[in-house]
C-alpha cells in the first residue's frame, strides 16, 4: 500500500501540568517530521491551563514559524463572557478550527458559555473540537452542535463511549470523531462500517501521547486503501484546508 | 521480534467490540509476532466465573499459543477458591485475575487474603486490574502482606500509572504490564525506571483494544532494543517459566 498523506487532527506543544513529560514544540516537530506527516493541527497548553489569549498567541507564532503546523485557538469558559470577544479576534486572524477542554480544564457541558461559543462557532463556519471522554458527554455536545449548526470533532473517545458516539454520529451529520484513543480492536472499523469513513479524523495526541500507537492503529485497519487514506489525512483537508 | 502478551482476553463484552473466534485471535497473533497470548474469560470478568474460566480452559487446551488466567472474585470467595483449586495448578494455567472494576470490593480485605493464601501453593502470579488510587493502595498493603506472591498490576492502573510505577519501585514482587489504551509517551521508560529492567511486561488488553496500539507504544519508547525485547518477551518468559 503506497503511504497516504498523514494528517493529524491533535497534536499540543508547550508543558503538560500534571506530568513531567517533555511536549516542547521542537519534540513535537521532531515526532512530526519522523512520521511524515504532512500537516498537524496543533495549540499551545498555555491556552489550556494558563490564559488562552497568550496561549493562542503562541500557537499563531508556531504555526507562522513551522508550516506544516496548523494553529487551532482555545478558549476557556471559565473566564466567562470575555472569551466570546476573543473567538471573533481569533477567527479574523484566521484560526481554522477552535477547541475545548470541558474535562481538563473542570467545567460543564451545560455550562452558558459553552453553548455561547459553540453558537459563535456555528455562525463563523469554523469547526469545534471538544474533549468528551466521559460517558454522556457525547450526546450533550451532539445536541448542541445540531442546535448550533456547528460541526464538531468529538476527541478521546474510547471503546467506553463508542457505542453512544456511534448513535450520536449517525443522528446528527455535523459530527465527527478524532481516533488517537480509539484503540479497539475494530472500534474504527465499526464506525466505517455503520458510518462511513468521511467523519473520523486520524489524532495522535502527540506529543503526550505515543505517536505510533494510534498511526499503526489506523495503518494496520481492516479498511479499504480509499478509507484509510480519507480517515488519515483527505477528511482534514477537506475540513480545515479547503475553503 | 517475538511477543508474549501477558494480559488479553476471550469471549465477548457489553461494549460495541466483537468477541473473536480462536482462529481469528490466533490468526491474528500470528500477523503481530506474539507467539504467547495469555488470555482471561470476559464472561468469567463480568460475573460467570465457572462458564468463563471453563471455556478459557477448553480453548487454550487445544492451542499451544494460548494460556489462560483463572479469573477469581472476592464476592463469590467459595467458588474462587474452587476455580484456583481446579485451574490454576494445570500447566496451561499462568495464574489468576482480578478485576476491581467489577468485583467493586476493596483490594486489601479477609477476602482478598484467603483468594491470595490460596495462591500461593502454586508459586504463579496474580494479575489485578484496579480502578485507580484507592485500590492501588489496597494492592500495596495486599502485596506487603504477600511478598511472596507476584502481582501484576492490570495496564500500570490506567490513567494512574505513575502511582502504579512508584509502588512497584519499592515493592519488589509487583509486576507492571505496561500495555492496553492508555499511550501516555513518557509512561513505558518510567516503568523501567522505577521498576527496573525485570519487572516490566507486555500487555494487549485485547480485544478492548488492538495489539498494534501497544506494539507502537513500545516501539516509540524512549528504550534500548535490548530493554523493549526484555518488555516484549524475556520478562514474561522468566515470570511465567515460558
């Protein structure tokens, strides 16, 4: 099978806080350019545990500076209403792609400003990717990307929740789903077969997580060579690059 | 390089994953070099402890690749203590399971003692798969109170890993299996550093989740080939007499 162009969805740089590992932005380009991957959606962590202004700020800098790297902006809604006024900013200056951190970061699904920028996401037409690691989480952010209109990659699903993502995906077509911990036997197979390929998006999770775990996941997947190529980099262009 | 996976299973979940054949998982072990697979009854997991264990043995009787954990629950103690009785001292037997997740019992307990006193006759180890904090702590107290017998602590605990591998550094008959979902990069080298370069072995955890998700994990770990095979198959050679 003749290599398809890598595309990764998740990808972070930075400091990790809860553990002494080395995500620096020069090991994760390290990781990138060893796998060839042609282009890495990534943000910097001082968006996600210290401010996202600054935080977004790098991740625009990185992305200027390394152009493989694609910059997604982070906002906290912890902070409050201040954050709706930076997403206008951030889409303005030409972030592609948004995303949350509701299980890090502490806070509820249900919580205002959530639904407030998920409903700003869904009039600037930028995707929202959102953790939803948790059982329930979701059908929660499925409804309120139906609500919103919003598309939206639901990240770290698992075989806990993959049952529940299933249903969620086939009801609502806006949704789609970031494999780096979709580690089952035939999880992503599943979601082809009752699915479709074109709304999974190959994530690494790197540099926190190891690269080669989710990439031999999908490379060594019971899937058609079209199937694979579209989950491992042509669902991304067609979602982020394309305009 | 050959593999031995310490920790799969056999037979079907709740969870949207299909339960494979014999042929299928062999098949597959061939496919990823594991030349052992040592598995434990889903079925027994979850509650059926006499159909799960009874099937596992059936299946790895006929197959020279397979061996088989006899999965053990404190709230069913009698019948525990018969299935270790039963299985555990057959050649094809590595040893037994516990899974915290469904036995919901504390780790450390009159229970858990008399399952583990039980085991020690048959000098083979225990494999535990816990929750997180709490019963990582009981294991400690458990495996204290049993230097003799070895543990394997279930995918290093998960997200806990660090604790997992911290507990191991001073507790010298705990084993970690560092494989299954969790693919935290900087997770398999601390293993090695804290528990040394013996008592680190190789889990799939599958079917819940795919074999090459683990192979990767190892094959990016910050390791000598010399300490990622050790991983792979000469720890679990010397820990089961394989």
């Amino acid at each position: 099978m003749s290599e398809a162009a890598i595309r990764d969805i998740n990808t972070v740089f930075g400091f990790w806080t809860s553990r002494p590992v080395d995500v620096s932005l020069e090991t994760l380009c390290g990781i990138l350019d060893k796998h060839k991957v042609t282009r890495a959606a990534t943000l910097s962590t001082v968006g996600v545990f210290v401010d996202s202004r600054r935080g977004n700020d790098r991740t625009w800098q990185a992305a200027q500076e390394h152009p493989q790297l694609l910059p997604v902006a982070t906002f906290d809604p912890r902070g409050g209403i201040g954050c709706l006024g930076e997403m206008a900013e951030r889409a303005e200056q030409g972030f592609r792609i948004f995303a949350l951190f509701p299980e890090t970061q502490g806070w509820s699904l249900d919580h205002a400003c959530c639904a407030e920028v998920l409903r700003l996401a869904g009039e600037t037409g930028i995707p929202v990717m959102a953790e939803a690691a948790s059982p329930g989480a979701p059908t929660r952010i499925g409804r309120l990307a139906e609500q919103y209109g919003v598309r939206v990659i639901l990240s770290q699903v698992s075989l806990r929740n993959l049952g529940e993502t299933m249903m969620v995906m086939k009801s609502t077509p806006n949704v789609f789903v970031e494999t780096h911990i979709l580690a089952s036997s035939d999880g992503i197979e599943l979601v082809v077969d009752e699915i479709g390929s074109d709304r999974l998006l190959f994530g690494s999770g790197a540099p926190l997580q190891y690269f080669s775990s989710a990439y031999l996941r999908l490379r060594f997947a019971d899937l058609t060579a079209s199937d694979k190529a579209a989950v491992l980099g042509a669902n991304f262009a067609r979602l982020l690059e394309q305009t | 390089m050959p593999i031995i996976d310490i920790h799969a299973h056999y037979g079907n979940w709740v969870w949207p994953v299909r339960a494979q054949a014999l042929d299928e998982m062999r098949a597959q072990m061939k496919r990823f070099a594991i030349t052992r697979a040592c598995v434990a009854s889903s079925v027994a997991i979850m509650g059926e402890l006499a159909e799960g264990n009874a099937a596992v043995a059936e299946a790895v009787a006929e197959c020279e690749d397979l061996r088989a954990w006899c999965v053990i629950n404190p709230n069913f103690l009698e019948l525990s203590l018969e299935q270790i009785q039963k299985y555990v001292r057959q050649d094809r037997c590595v040893g037994a399971k516990m899974h915290a997740a469904y036995h919901m019992q504390p780790l450390h307990s009159p229970l858990t003692e008399q399952l583990v006193k039980a085991m020690l006759r048959y000098d083979k180890p225990l494999l535990v798969q816990v929750r997180g904090e709490a019963d990582l702590a009981g294991l400690d107290a458990l495996a204290a109170q049993f230097p003799s017998c070895r543990m394997i602590i279930g995918n290093m605990a998960g997200p806990h890993w660090q604790i997992a591998a911290r507990l191991a550094r001073t507790r010298t008959n705990l084993v970690l299996d560092c494989g299954g979902p969790c693919a935290d990069r900087d997770k398999i080298a601390y293993a090695m550093e804290q528990a040394g370069p013996n008592r680190v072995v190789f889990g799939t955890d599958q079917p819940l989740a795919h074999p090459v998700f683990s192979i990767g994990a190892v094959r990016d770990a910050a390791l000598s080939p010399a300490q990622k095979d050790a991983i792979l198959q000469g720890n679990a050679q010397r820990l089961f007499g394989l």
